[in-house]
C-alpha cells in the first residue's frame, strides 16, 4: 500500500501569489515550506526575488531561501540532492511537505528524476566550442547526429547550446545523454504528491508584475544590485543573470537611465511571467489549477483543493 499523500507541488509565475498560497497552505496542512525558485536560493536576492519576508518567514518552517552564495552555482541537480534531504527531515517529524516557487526544471528534477551526467573535461568542452566555431550549425548538427541521433531529433534547428551538450555528454558519458536520460526514474513517490498550478489571467498578472516592481525600488531593490554589483562577480554567474538585475547593473554602470533600467526590468519580468506560464500549462496539464490572483478567491480555490486531496486538512 502506498503511503498518504503529503506533499504539495505549488507552481506558477512570478507575482502569482505563491508565497501567500504556500502559508496558507502550511497552516492548513501542517506543513513546512521548501523554495522551489531559483533565484530565492541565492542570498542577496532578498529583494528583487521577492523572497518571503521576515514576518513571512516566522509564520510557518521555510527551508532553502538565501542558502547559496551569489559566487556559486545551483544547478537542478545541485537543489534536487538538497531538496531531497529537507524532505526526509521534514517526513521524520511527522510534518506535510509544500515545494513552492516557480522553476519548472527543479519540479521536473523531482517528479522525472535527473539523469547521471558526468561533469565536461575542460579538453572536451574546449573541442566542442572549437567545433561549433569552425563548423558551425552543420557541423554541430552532424555532429550530434552521429553521436545520440535520437537527442538530435528532438533539438530544434538553430538550438547551439544543445547540440553542443549531446556532443560534449556523449564523448564524455562514451553513452549518448538521451541514453543517460532513458534511465532515470522519479525522485519522489507521484503517488505522495498534489501538483497544483497557479495560471491567473495574463493581463492582470502582467499588471501585478509592474506594480510590484515599483514596491521593490521602494524597499531598496538599487541597493541590493549596489552591493552585488560591488563584489565583482562574474557576470554568467546564475544569480547575476536574476530577473531585474541587468538592467539595475547597466543604470549603475553608466549605461542607461534609472527610468530606463526600470521599464527594461518590468518588460523582462512579463517576458519571463509568459515563459513560467506556458511551462506550467504545457509541462503539467494534469496539475490542479487556480485561477484567481485576488487572495481571497486564490485561497478558496486552494482549500477546495486541499480538502479534496489530503486527509484531515485543518479548517
């Protein structure tokens, strides 16, 4: 007999209302709270990640926000293997699981498992790019081809990036990576889990998006890219690529204007609000969905669910 479900998946866009939802969510199932954001790892993001805040934080267990150093790098692998201990704490104290943000990739991690990828030799990696210099896409393409044709397929045709990974992994692994991806299996039990997608109407998330980030130049978002930008990281580093950063770095730089930085950071919050969006209804058409962004009927929507989907779920 499978054990009772105890975990809930809450995914959706930026400025959806996860945070809220997930609290909500925590009081009514006795549960604890694990970032599945991407940005909300990384500390000194605290502002412009939107992350919970300290009143936010005393009301119920929150675990993996702020954990990893800008200067560092959290792949999905990485948060899987950290999500994956949390999660067995937490089950060890009798407590329900809510995994709340809005990185598709770590839930895939979870529900798919991740295949066993070994780390690029710097002299493979450098062959590759070599590769793709001289040859370019037809000699990438053929390349890859070659090497794990069924991965080729599946690669759309200007795709670089991709091409170049199935030719680095397959000379590396000696095994192609749609091989490698064949094996894996689920690292959580589905039979445990309600996945539930928050998709509002566009129009008025696009709206919400805008409004928060004027809240967030009001709480110091220029002073957190201030203290960011002062270390010197490099800038491909994940959480210097985090949405609104850029722009905020460029203002800082000298390069455009604060009014600038801002509309460019709004544009980039909506563009990537769209890509969230069309992952959660694309990637988990079997998840639950809810439909509206006002709390209140956000939060009718949740309990309907809840209450269908866990046992003895708290008034």
């Amino acid at each position: 007999m499978s054990a009772p479900r105890d975990m809930l998946l809450l995914g959706g866009p930026t400025a959806s209302g996860k945070t809220a939802l997930a609290l909500h969510a925590a009081r009514r199932l006795n549960a604890e709270i694990i970032n599945a954001d991407s940005m909300q790892v990384y500390d000194g993001l605290a502002v412009l990640t939107a992350r919970p805040s300290a009143e936010e934080l005393a009301a119920a267990p929150h675990h993996l926000f702020g954990v990893i150093d800008p200067s560092e790098r959290c792949s999905a692998g990485r948060w899987a293997r950290l999500a994956l201990e949390v999660i067995g704490d937490i089950r060890s104290r009798g407590r329900r699981i809510i995994l709340a943000g809005g990185t598709g990739l770590y839930f895939k991690a979870l529900l798919d498992g991740l295949a066993p990828v070994p780390d690029i030799p710097a002299d493979i990696a450098a062959d590759v790019q070599a590769l793709a210099d001289e040859g370019g896409l037809e000699a990438l393409r053929a390349g890859a081809e070659a090497l794990d044709p069924e991965g080729a397929a599946r690669v759309k045709p200007g795709d670089r990036q991709r091409l170049m990974r199935l030719i680095a992994v397959a000379r590396t692994a000696g095994r192609p990576l749609s091989e490698l991806q064949a094996d894996t299996r689920p690292l959580i039990d589905p039979a445990r889990v309600l996945g539930v997608a928050i998709l509002p109407d566009r129009a008025a998330l696009y709206a919400r998006i805008e409004a928060r980030f004027d809240a967030m130049m009001a709480a110091g978002a220029l002073d957190e890219a201030r203290a960011l930008a002062a270390r010197g990281l490099a800038a491909d580093l994940p959480a210097m690529k985090a949405v609104g950063l850029p722009p905020l770095l460029d203002h800082l730089g000298g390069q455009v204007s604060l009014d600038a930085a801002i509309e460019t950071a709004k544009r980039d919050s909506r563009r990537y609000a769209k890509r969230q969006y069309t992952w959660f209804s694309n990637q988990h058409p079997d998840w639950a969905r809810i439909t509206r962004l006002d709390l209140e009927g956000a939060r009718a929507e949740l309990d309907a669910l809840l209450e269908a989907g866990f046992e003895g779920a708290q008034p």
